[in-house]
C-alpha cells in the first residue's frame, strides 16, 4: 500500500510543478483550470476509488497535501478569483471554449443537467474549504 500512496503523493507533486509552468507559459486561469479545476477536482470526484486503494485517512492526507502545495503555489485571492469566474470543472474546464462546451453539450458528448451542476457545486465548495482550511481561514 505505501508504494500506492507514494504515486499519487509523486502524481500531486508533478501536477503543482507543472501548474507553475503553465502558469508561466499560459497565464493564471489556465494554471488554476489545470490543477483545481481539473487535478483537485478529479481527485475528489474520484476520492472512494483512490481512498479504497491508499486508505481514506491516507486519503485524507494526500487531499491536504495538496491544498498546501497549491497554497504555496497560488496566492488566496488568485484560488478565489478563480472559484468566482470559473464556469465548469474537469478537463473541458479549462481548454474547451463556451461554444465548444455548448457544442459537446448539443452533441452529447458531456453530460450537463441540474444534476451534473449539483454535483460539481458540492465539488466546487468541497475543493474550496480544502484550499481554505490548508490557507488558515
């Protein structure tokens, strides 16, 4: 089991690293889009799964750790900003444009109902009190 959690600890750590890069490469929203919007949430939407494999106190764990790397990395008002203009979560979040997102839609290749909104506001608020706890407030 430690072999496990070492991966996503080492998983977690190169998506901070490379949050830092695109932030240089991309800009700010881009950055945040990757690592929150995409990575942290993904980790909590995922979270039975990792936390059946690792152990939920590890898992536990694993999400403060990286709240805290992504603390060190973004200022609080940078997480904040990005949680009032962010439109949608997940890997379209941040490379998909609103047309694009509406496209996929019409399409139905994403899902997107007032259940799936639900849903990624519980996300949303869960991923923000972690960031929040892991800044002291």
């Amino acid at each position: 089991m430690n072999g496990a959690i070492d991966e996503h600890r080492d998983r977690v750590r190169e998506w901070v690293a490379a949050s830092e890069d695109i932030r240089d490469r991309f800009g700010l929203e881009k950055a945040l889009g990757y690592v929150v919007g995409e990575k942290l949430y993904n980790t909590i939407v995922y979270g039975d799964q990792i936390a059946e494999e690792i152990g939920q106190a590890e898992f536990e764990n694993l999400l403060s750790e990286f709240a805290e790397l992504v603390n060190l990395s973004f200022t609080r008002d940078e997480i904040e900003s990005y949680f009032k203009k962010t439109p949608r979560f997940g890997a379209l979040g941040h490379v998909a444009t609103e047309a694009e997102h509406r496209l996929f839609v019409e399409k139905g290749v994403v899902e997107h109902s007032i259940i799936t909104e639900a849903t990624d506001a519980q996300k949303a608020d869960q991923m923000l009190r972690l960031l929040r706890e892991g800044q002291g407030i």
